[in-house]
C-alpha cells in the first residue's frame, strides 16, 4: 500500500504543477526535488511492502506513508493560500512553504537511512512502475460488452430444484434451502433458478432479498413487498410493521410468489421476520441460502434442503479454462497450451473444488499471457494455495489466506481502490459513478494511466474494469448506447470484503466507527489507529445515541487528519451532532465529505452553522449534500479545489440574500456537478447562478433555464454530460437550443449526453444541430407542431435514445416519424400527445425499442402493430387509454416481450384478456408467451 500512496501522490503533486503552474511558478523547483525524490523512495517499497509483517518494517512504511501525504498537504496549503492572499503576504507564504519543503527533504534522508539499516533494496526500474511511464496500467480488457458469465457443475442441480418449486403436487416443498460453505456458489445456484424460464412463468411475483449479518426487519419486509408490488412503493414505505407483515401475508394468499432470502446466517434473523410469512393459505414458496444448515432446519423442519457438493477435479479444470484462458489481442498466441493446462490442474488442485477459490485464481492467471508467467504464479502462490488444500471446516481462516494472496498480486493503482469498496456495507450496490468520483477526489486514480483523449472518470472505469476482469468485483452492466459509464453499480461477495476489511485494518486505511442504539462500536478505536492520516466512515442507524456522537466530534486536541468522511445508513429523527458545525477544526483536512439522504436540518442557525463549518473545508475535492435539505452557503465558493459537488435533491432550496450569483465561479476545479431538480428559490434577489469560468466542467445535470444563466453554457467547452430544463418560454428555449447547437457541432466539443426537458408552452423546435451527439434524451410538456417538422427529413441520423412527450396534441400519428429514430430505446406517449384514433407500428420500425409507453391517449380506439415490429421490446405499459378496444394481434410476434402492464382501463378491455374469475379471454392469446402480465396491479403469472 505505501508503494501505491506514493505514487498517488507523486501523480497529484505532478497534476497540480500543471494545473497551478501561475501559483507554483516560484516554488516550482523545490516541488520537482521532492517529487522526485519521492520517485526514488519508490523503488523500495516493493521489497518494504512484501516484508510488512515485520514491525519495524510496518511502522517504516507508516512514516513513509505518512510523510507523503504531508508533501501533498504542504503543496495544497500553498495554493489555497496563494489563491486568497494578497500579493503584499505572498513572500510569507513562499517562506513558509520552503521550509515545510526542507523538513519533508530531512525526514526522506532518514527514511532513506532506515531502507539501508533494514536491508531493504530497491527494485531495478527496468522492473518497477518508478517511472510514471512504465507504472501505467496494463489493461486486459476494453470491457465494452459484459463478461461472459461463467457457470459450471450445478446444471443438474437448478433442474432439480426448479422442478420441486413448481410441483404443485400435495408432497411439494414450501420452503427450498440451499446451504453450505462460503464461496461454494450458493448464490450463483440461487440465481439461475431465480432467472429461470419456468419460474418466471409459473409464479406471478418474484422477490429477492439479501439478510446478510446486519439486517432490520422493515427493510427486509419493505424491499420485498417493492418487489411484488412496486406500484404501491411510497405506501409500503410508510407502513409500520404491523402494516408490513399484514400486507405481505395478503400477497401471498392472493397470488403465487416466490420469495429468495439471500444469505441468512442466524434463526434470530429468520425469527424476525417468520410472522410474514406463517399464513396456511399462502399458495407462495420460499428459498433461502445460507451458509448454516441449521438455519433451514430451523426456518421449516420438513422443508427441502440441497447442499451443493464441491466441483470435480475435471469440473475444476473447466472452470479454471474458462475464466484464465481466454483469446484476444492480451494473449501470447505462441503459448505452450499443454504445459499451461498441466500447471493449472496442479494448481486447481489446492482449490478443493471451491469455485470463488478457483475463480479468483483464475482471475490472476487472466492477466498472466505466458507460460512463464503461469510458471511464476505457481511457484511464488505454493504456500497460499496450499493453505487451500481440503477445506473442511477451518476453511474460512485458510480460504482468507487464499483471497489475500489474489490482493497482493493487484498492481499497485488497484490495491487502494479495492480497499475503498470495504467502507460501504455488506451486500450493497454502490453505484460506479459515485465511486469513481470519490476514488478521484481521494487520489486514487492517477493521471499518468490516462489514455489520448480520456478523462479521469475513464480511468477510474478501466481500474473497475480490471477488478472485474480479475473477480475481485461483481459488478451490474449498463446498456451500453444508454450510459457513458459501462458499469451501473458493484459490489463485493461476503468473503472478498471480509479479507478487504482485515487488510484495510492492516494497512490504517480508515476508521469504521458504528453508532448503534445505546451502544458505540468500532471496527477499530480511534485511540488505537496508528496513522495521522486516514479515512472515517460513520454508521447510523435510526436510533443512534446523539449524544454519544456529539462527545465523539467534538474531542479536544484530536490530531488525526482525516482524508475523508463519509456518512452512511438511516437517518432517524434524530438531529446530526453539533459538534459537527461547532469541531469543524478537527476535520479541516478533509478532501471528501458525504452526507446524504438527510432533511431533518432545521432551523436557520443550523444551516448557517453548518454550512459556514463546511465552507471551512478547503481541502474538499468532494462534496455530496445529496437528498438533504441544506441551505446553499455563501462560503461555498471558499473551496478552490473541489473536483464534484452534489446538491441533487427533490426538496425546494432556497438561496440567502448575501449569496452571490457568481458562487461557484470560483471553483475552477471543478468537474462534475449535481444542482437540485426543482426550482432555487433566490430570497430577496431575482439573480441567476452563473457558470462562467468552469472551463473544466464534465458533468452537469438538473441545469434550469429559471435560475441558471443560458449564456454561460456556450463558455463549458469541456462538458460530456449535460441535462437541463427550460421553463421560460420560446425566447429562452430558441437561444438554449442556439447554444446546444453551436456546442454540439465544435469540431472541439466533447459532449456526447444530452438530456433536454421542455415545460410547458407552444414550442417551434428544430433540433438539427444535435444530430452530432451520441446520446439525446428530450422530454417535452406541451403542444408541439406535427413531429414531421421537428424531426427533420434525416431522421435515421438523430440519436435519440429516450423521448418522453405530454400534452402534445399531435393529430396526426407520430409513430411513422418516430420508428425511425434508430437510437431510441424508451418511448414515452403520455397525456393527450396523441389525439387521433388509431396509430400504426410498421413492419420495420423501432429497430432498438425497449420500453414503451402509452398513457392517457384519450381517444385512441385502435393499434395495430405490424410482424416485425419493435424486434426487442421487453417492456409495454398501456394505462388510462380509455377508447382503446383491444389489444394489437401484432404483440403476439413480439418474442422478447418480458413484461405487459395495463392500468386504469376498461373492465371489457381487461376482461378480453382475463375475466374476472380467472378465465382467459378472447384477446389472451396474442400475450400468452408474455412472463409477466399485471392488470390494475393483480399479477396473473
């Protein structure tokens, strides 16, 4: 880890002499001699860091650490300060700097003395990422398309256990238990039969849920409740557990479910949650997995209980084929294959039949091209993967060992990354995007690994990218035409964080502090962490002592200098400490702050106070004030080097009287930035924020033409995602769409999203000149002229990939212009867009539809679809279409249609599907090959 500090903050101390290069023109020198020396210190590290179980050795690398971070501190306190003092005090500040500098020289010459007291050599630079050219990451794969999903031995089981979920007959099972050890695949088994074409057609609700170690009883109900009926999800969420309980044994009564507890560990979680679902007319099922048989036997004595065996050695090699040999452009295509395959049966061997073991051993081989590499694997791993060697019931402690062995073998740039994942819960999702941001505010993603033409989010995916390669991370795939990250959200299997956590706690990473009811519990005390420099993160659940977290902010002389702080789980009623605001001196090193999800600010002086404490913070690279109902603070614009600021939130904010509109002008760092989605309220002030000066902005969403400046957008020249809304009438709306224009079509623009909502008036729009972008989402709420003159003659080259229209009054069809958008993935018809009688979907159009709806087209009687329409529609809603007769004949062809729902329609319309008593209709056979059908709510299969 102090191999991968280093470098990290060799690339950020090289960043800034760039970025800052007016700044640091006269301290510039003094800056190269320590970076430089830095870049020598490194060669050392790998011999240091392999020695870590040492003591002397650890504490060694601790100072290095430690003395690194002080160079990068050093360095940003000079520019904040040269920022904001005038030039009169800059001689002053120049001193001081240099004699930091000084001292920082002094204490290397002593660690440089301890590398040779401790025998400690440095590596050849011909063999170590020394220089920022040869420490570039290699990357294995371009990670366009989603890994193929790799799944061996337990074919037979799925067909087994999916047999026995949908016997009907009176000896079938209520409750399926898969059980066995950790990494054994449970899960996996678990979602193949969960995704299974014979599950999703005999029962008419699936819900999944993962319990976990820590769980509460109505997050569990909640979640699977939302699964079932996700069109009552705000009323569920406003049940007590009374409600939750009574409601889940209504579902299961009504219709057949089948309910999946993911990872159960203790009966004391099943008991409480057993009263959902105890009702002896429920015609639903349940599965669990769970490492404990107990736990099954425990939940239902006679239930069916499949215990997965361990893979063959055959099976194993297979496995392993499939996930560390792979073709491509990586690979040594001269490679001795036999002597691989020989190598590697000797390897699986040590594996036991484990497949998390075998798959992360193979996720090292995938990196490893040659023979020699497999050659040197096998040799430096003998010890690791012989602590794997017939796992029986000590597994977890050696199988730990194994999993340790797969993170050493990490590059260095990855090692930090991974270690981050630890800090959000077990079983979450977090989402990349957010990730990334806060690996880059952190700096753990370094410049010198960009690519021509990339950005830092890019980077940052290809590090996601080899982790996922590696199956150090699972990971959930965004539609590629849809989304500029390719990775929507990532996760960790229990035991991969459970060796994350230790080596976290090994290496001082962060500090996991817990505020529980009435009770206080760390991960590791405070007291006891070792390091200066570290990370918080701070767990509250909706009961948390208050009071308990107020003493713990607000100790005096505290001298930790946390790099982070992050805020994570339920806020309850309770008020976040004052200390917060009134100790913010203790946490003025920090570089990410995140508090989200929180509205019980209140009162003025709270905002105030709070807000002035957080524009103390001018070290921030990140802010996330997401889903609070935070003022916005006037001292915001203190924080020159904040890289993302997100204020995204559904509540109204209203802006003090002293803020100035030209608040975040000065935050010239700044890349990405989240403003609220509804309107800002300006107190006593009719003035705009202005965006003039972020020349380095790549993301901005919820930018409303209301409150932001229109004319500044055209001065963004570095932005790739964009999403506003204009709600001032046409003059705005024709000089915004004149500006997205002339962005758009620079030879030098980068922006590649575009999403534009339109508010409510008469509209003349010709969007020609964004047929340049990539990706177009474009809502409208209002009455547009015919679609034909909107959507030029060159439709096919407008990359349209999700349009939402409302209040259109179209009265001629819009369908034959629409099918021709060849981007669009989601169509949106709602409220009177459409007022005419019947619309035609032709033989060709929607080549990549896969969401439609129609919502209160009042007058529409009759739809036809054509054979050949919409080719991979999945989704179909059909709501309030009061004159509509019956369904198209055409929906029969459509062969990818996963799911029909209909609302608020007719009781002939619905009952031409499925009467009332559950008979099938006349129109039931253009949707019987359709999994899943909802009508007004009731699922019937």
């Amino acid at each position: 880890m102090a191999e991968a500090i280093v470098s990290i903050v060799v690339g950020r101390l090289v960043d800034l002499l760039i970025e800052k290069a007016q700044i640091l023109h006269e301290v510039r020198d003094e800056i190269q001699r320590v970076v430089t020396e830095l870049m020598r210190m490194k060669t050392f590290l790998p011999d240091a860091d392999s020695r870590i179980d040492v003591e002397r050795i650890s504490i060694l690398l601790r100072d290095v650490r430690e003395l690194a971070y002080d160079a990068e501190h050093a360095v940003e306190s000079f520019v904040i300060k040269a920022s904001s003092t005038k030039k009169p005090f800059q001689w002053m500040n120049r001193a001081k700097f240099s004699r930091k500098m000084k001292d920082i020289q002094k204490k290397m010459s002593i660690l440089f003395n301890l590398f040779s007291d401790y025998n400690i050599r440095p590596t050849p630079e011909s063999s170590t990422s020394s220089n920022r050219e040869s420490g570039k990451l290699k990357r294995f794969h371009s990670f366009t398309t989603p890994e193929p999903q790799i799944f061996v031995g337990f074919h037979e089981d799925v067909e087994c256990l999916v047999r026995h979920l949908v016997n009907e007959a009176d000896d079938s099972y209520p409750l399926i238990s898969i059980c066995g050890m950790g990494g054994l695949g449970k899960t996996t088994l678990a979602q193949k039969i969960y995704n299974h074409s014979a599950i999703k057609t005999h029962f008419a609700g699936l819900a999944w849920v993962s319990i976990s170690q820590k769980w509460q009883t109505d997050r569990v109900l909640q979640r699977i409740l939302i699964c079932l009926a996700p069109e009552n999800r705000n009323s569920i969420l406003d049940m007590d557990t009374d409600e939750l309980v009574e409601y889940m044994l209504q579902i299961q009564e009504r219709k057949k479910c089948l309910i999946v507890l993911d990872d159960i560990w203790s009966t004391d979680a099943w008991d409480s949650l057993k009263a959902a679902f105890t009702s002896e007319k429920s015609v639903s099922k349940l599965m669990l997995t769970s490492r404990n048989v107990k736990v099954a036997e425990h939940v239902n004595p006679e239930g069916f209980i499949h215990q997965p065996e361990c893979l063959s050695a055959e099976q194993s090699w297979e496995l392993l084929k499939l996930k560390a040999l792979r073709t491509g452009d990586c690979l040594d295509n001269t490679r001795d294959v036999e002597r691989m395959e020989e190598i590697g049966r000797e390897m699986v061997e040590y594996c036991a039949g484990l497949p998390l073991a075998i798959i992360i051993l193979g996720g090292i081989l995938v990196t490893k091209p040659s023979l020699i590499e497999w050659e040197k694997v096998y040799r430096d791993g003998k010890s690791s993967l012989k602590a794997g060697k017939g796992l029986g019931e000590a597994y977890q402690r050696e199988i730990l060992s194994f999993l340790v062995w797969s993170y050493n073998d990490l590059p260095s740039q990855l090692k930090p990354c991974f270690l981050y994942l630890s800090k959000f819960g077990e079983d979450n999702w977090i989402k990349s995007e957010t990730l990334y941001h806060l690996w880059i505010a952190e700096g753990l993603v370094l410049s010198s690994d960009k690519r021509e033409g990339e950005t830092m989010i890019q980077v940052a995916e290809s590090y996601m990218g080899e982790l996922v390669h590696r199956s150090m991370v699972q990971e959930r795939f965004n539609d590629v035409e849809s989304a500029l990250t390719k990775f929507k959200a990532c996760s960790l299997h229990d035991l991969m964080r459970d060796m994350s956590l230790i080596q976290a706690k090994a290496e001082d990473f962060f500090d996991d502090t817990h505020f529980q009811s009435g009770n206080e519990f760390h991960l590791k005390s405070t007291a006891e962490s070792r390091s200066a420099y570290t990370r918080l993160v701070i767990h509250l659940d909706e009961e948390y002592s208050s009071k308990k977290a107020n003493s713990y902010f607000s100790k005096k002389g505290n001298k930790k200098r946390y790099r982070s702080m992050l805020f994570l789980g339920d806020f309850g009623p309770e008020s976040l400490p004052r200390a917060l605001g009134s100790h913010n001196a203790n946490f003025r090193f920090l570089k990410v702050f995140s508090l989200e999800n929180y509205t019980n600010f209140c009162g003025l002086f709270t905002h105030i106070n709070f807000g002035r404490a957080l524009g103390a913070l001018v070290y921030l690279r990140y802010l996330s004030l997401r889903d609070t109902n935070l003022l916005v603070f006037p001292s915001l614009k203190n924080l020159v080097l904040l890289q993302t600021l997100n204020l995204d939130t559904y509540k109204e904010i209203y802006v003090l009287p002293w803020l100035s509109r030209d608040v975040l002008v000065k935050l010239d760092c700044l890349r990405h930035l989240y403003l609220p989605k509804f309107k800002v309220q300006f107190l006593g002030s009719e003035s705009k924020f202005r965006f003039n000066g972020l020349s380095k902005l790549e993301t901005l969403e919820n930018f409303d033409t209301s409150w932001c400046e229109v004319k500044d957008l055209r001065e963004l020249i570095n932005l790739r995602k964009l999403r506003l809304t204009v709600a001032d009438g046409f003059d705005i709306l024709e000089e915004m769409m004149k500006n997205l224009g002339d962005i758009a079509s620079s030879t030098s623009s980068c922006l590649r999203y575009l999403g534009v909502t339109i508010s409510y008036c008469d509209i003349e729009l010709n969007i020609n000149g964004l047929t340049i972008l990539k990706q177009l989402e474009l809502k409208i709420y209002g009455r547009i002229p015919e679609v034909g003159l909107i959507f030029p003659l060159h439709v096919s080259t407008i990359r349209i990939t999700k349009l939402t229209l409302s209040r259109s009054h179209l009265e001629e069809d819009p369908m034959p212009i629409l099918e021709m958008l060849p981007m669009l993935g989601f169509l949106y018809l709602l409220r009177d867009t459409f007022v005419g009688k019947e619309m035609v979907c032709s033989a060709t159009g929607f080549p990549k539809l896969v969401s439609l709806s129609l919502d209160k087209l009042e007058n529409l009687e009759r739809w036809r679809v054509e054979k050949g329409s919409m080719p991979v529609l999945s989704k179909l809603f059909i709501e309030r279409c009061e004159k509509l007769e019956e369904l198209p004949e055409g929906l029969m062809f459509l062969n990818s249609l996963r799911g029909l729902d209909i609302k608020g329609m007719p009781q002939d319309f619905n009952d031409r599907i499925i009467s009332e008593d559950g008979e099938e209709g006349p129109d039931f056979h253009k949707i019987s090959h359709v999994p899943r059908v909802g009508i007004d709510g009731e699922q019937y299969y």
